[in-house]
C-alpha cells in the first residue's frame, strides 16, 4: 500500500599512412577525454532512520554507503528514547543511552555476557557489521539540521562525506511509528534551514533477514531518486548553458541546493510517480511518503 500526502556494406577505408597516425596521436594527446560532468556523478544525501538506530536503518546505511559504482552520502539515526537490544529474556533487554555509547563498546560487553547466546541471535554479527560503519546509534530528535558533521568524517564514518554540511535530501525510516515521530520532530524544530526534504517510509519488519531485503529495496528507492534529480539538474544546466533558462549554471546548482529553481521543483513533482514505480516492484513492503522541511 501507498499512501501519500502533500504537507550496409561500405568498403573498407584505406590502413592510414605513418604520417595519418602520427597526427591521430598528437591530437588524442592534444584532446584528452573530457572529465564526467558534475550532474553525472551527482548523489542525493540520505537518512536512515529505525527505533534504536541497529538493524534495519544500518543495513540500509551499509546498502546506501558501499553502493557501486560509487557511494551515497548517507547518515542513520534512531527514534527511540533509549537503545534496546533483546536480552536472555522478553523481560530483561540490553539498554543503553543514544549519543554515548559506541557500537564496539556494546559488542565487547554483550561478547562478555554470553558470547554463545548473542552470537546464536546474530546480535554479534549485527554489531560487528554496525561498527565498521560508524562509531555508534544517534538519536534522530538530537540531530540538528545545518549544523556540520566533520567529525564524523573523521572518525571514519562510512557515508560521511557529502554530509559534513548536515544536511540530507531524503530521509527513510523503517517503521511507521519512526515515520511519525521523524515528521513530528522535522514540525516541532520550525524549519530553521527552510530547505525540503523527502520524507519515506518503507515499513520493514525488525528481524535480520527482513531487514537484508528491505536494505536492498531501500537501495533501489535511492538509485530511481539519485537518476530523477540528475536528470532535472542535467536539463536545468543545459537550459542555462544555451540560455534557454531562467538562469546560470551556477545559479541552478545553488538554487538546488537551496531547494529551489526549475530542476528541485520538476523532481519534487516526479517524486510520487517513482514512489508509485517502487512499490509494484516491493508491493510487501507498504510506503508512506511526504514532503517536510529542514
């Protein structure tokens, strides 16, 4: 389900003469091959967001940020107030705080525990996998839209570069209730930056296998978005180029960036259709969508 809301035969030529080569040569050199344009390897920024930013939102992180043939910036987060992973018991899970707790920390003090019971509910193996991504779950409400990200460039983040302004184009949660709570938090912080961002949701349940085919439908999502916003921003800079437009190149890319112009508004529009694409090819995982803003 799908629910969206607006808020012949030619003879051979002649071998070419010592002289004809030469002077191939000399221009290939002359001319070498012109670099990819920037709207060809252009990347919309992702965030993926689960309650306590382990399973379902990593494996996407993981998807998004070893993408081929070249990556996505992406971040994750959780919604939760606090962190929870199952324990011996239904009654007795493994808490910890947002913000402040590493992933390898967590895997050290769970491998300590009973190594055999964590390693037998793949809690070891999830945890391994979330540390060679980032240094450990962040709390959605505690983000702050704009404000820069460089540390986590530094700490080896994977999908960290290209999010070091703070910012993001799409953000996808993994579960309704997270949906609710990320458009919650986006109307309470007032839009400061009054920048758009896409808002879905791609409802997975919380266990290790679904959340391996919900990382590869999530990626999917990511590669039709990333080919519309190329093409509106490849349409908007040949119109400036051959002044066609209503504005430059340069002026196209920062209005882009600024969530405005003819190309963020033509992809904007698109954004329901492709949803709409998506979900035929993934009908057992529902969508929700909608426009908010930064």
């Amino acid at each position: 389900m799908l629910r969206a809301t607006t808020l012949t035969g030619e003879p051979a030529a002649a071998a070419p003469t010592a002289s004809t080569t030469t002077t191939t040569t000399t221009t290939t050199a002359a001319n070498p091959p012109k670099p990819i344009p920037e709207e060809e390897s252009y990347k919309l920024r992702f965030c993926t967001v689960c309650a306590s930013n382990q399973n379902r939102s990593m494996e996407a992180h993981l998807r998004l940020s070893t993408a081929t043939p070249s990556p996505f910036p992406v971040i994750s987060f959780g919604t939760g107030s606090l962190v929870r992973l199952p324990g011996p018991s239904i009654n007795q899970p493994n808490i910890y705080h947002f913000n402040s707790t590493s992933y390898a920390q967590m895997y050290e003090e769970l491998q300590a525990k009973d190594e055999r019971l964590y390693r037998y509910n793949g809690l070891l193996n999830m945890l391994d996998r979330n540390r060679n991504l980032k240094w450990g779950p962040e709390r959605f409400q505690d983000w702050v839209p704009g404000l820069p990200r460089v540390d986590h460039v530094s700490k080896g983040d994977k999908g960290a570069h290209g999010t070091e302004g703070g910012v993001v184009d799409v953000i996808i949660t993994c579960e309704e209730r997270c949906w609710d709570a990320v458009v919650d938090d986006l109307m309470a912080k007032g839009a400061p930056l009054n920048r758009p961002v896409h808002v879905f949701n791609v409802d997975i349940k919380d266990n290790h296998e679904e959340a391996l085919v919900g990382g590869k439908a999530i990626l999917d999502l990511a590669n039709r978005l990333n080919e519309a916003a190329r093409q509106e921003r490849r349409a908007a800079a040949a119109a400036a180029g051959t002044g066609t437009g209503t504005t430059t190149a340069e002026a196209a890319d920062a209005e882009w960036e600024n969530g405005t112009g003819d190309a963020r508004r033509n992809f904007d529009e698109r954004v329901p259709e492709i949803l709409a694409a998506w979900q035929e090819k993934w009908p057992h995982l529902p969508a929700l969508w909608t426009l908010a803003w930064l």
